[in-house]
C-alpha cells in the first residue's frame, strides 16, 4: 500500500505540461446544448394541448430558439451533476371557436426562461 510519509508517487499529483486529467481525478464540465436541444424538441414539438375551455386546442411546432447553457460534470469518470440555466423559445399554432361559432386559427410564440 502506498504510505504518504514516503512520498509514493501515486499520491502525488503533478502539474503536467500537457494539461491532461489523468483518470478523470479532477471535476470535468461537457457541454450538452446538443444533446438538450435534441431531446427539447423531441419533447415539444408535435405536443398537443386541449382548450377544452374554448373548444379548441393548440400544437406546438418549432423549438424557435434555445438559449443559454447546459453542463454535465464529472469527476473519476463517474457522472456526478447536470446543471442548467435554458431560455426555451416554442412556436405553436391553435386553433379555438369564439362565442359567435366562428373559428379563429392563431400562430404566436412563447418563452420560458429561469432566470429574473
């Protein structure tokens, strides 16, 4: 086993030249907009929502933008947080009866966001 007082290189860590992070030891941040932005508009695009309180519904139809970042950190290899701080972007179309029995067809966006 390694014994500190000897000074075992295993304990040891060194600054290395090439900057690498041997074995994963240190904390690591990936980058997973891709990925986010992939299973976002997986999740949204096509979902329907029922008005049933006007008699219509609604679609949404594009993920219009997405801002912001998404991390997932690391440490020893081992998946350990997934932080994120997103500005979600939707279009959706809708399509509701009006008092009179008229129909009324409406395309609008709408942002959700989780900061101030």
């Amino acid at each position: 086993m390694a014994k500190w007082e000897d000074k075992d290189p295993k304990w040891i860590v060194q600054e290395r030249q090439d900057g690498s992070n041997v074995n994963g030891w240190h904390w690591e941040e990936k980058n997973q907009m891709g990925w986010s932005r992939q299973k976002l508009e997986e999740l949204f695009v096509g979902m329907l929502a029922d008005l049933s309180a006007v008699q219509g519904n609604a679609k949404v139809t594009l993920l219009k933008e997405l801002k912001g970042e998404a991390l997932l950190t690391t440490r020893k290899g081992k998946k350990r947080f997934a932080m994120y701080d997103l500005t979600i972007t939707l279009s959706w179309e809708g399509l509701w009866v009006e008092d009179d029995n008229k129909q009324v067809m409406g395309v609008a966006w709408v942002c959700v966001s989780t900061s101030a």
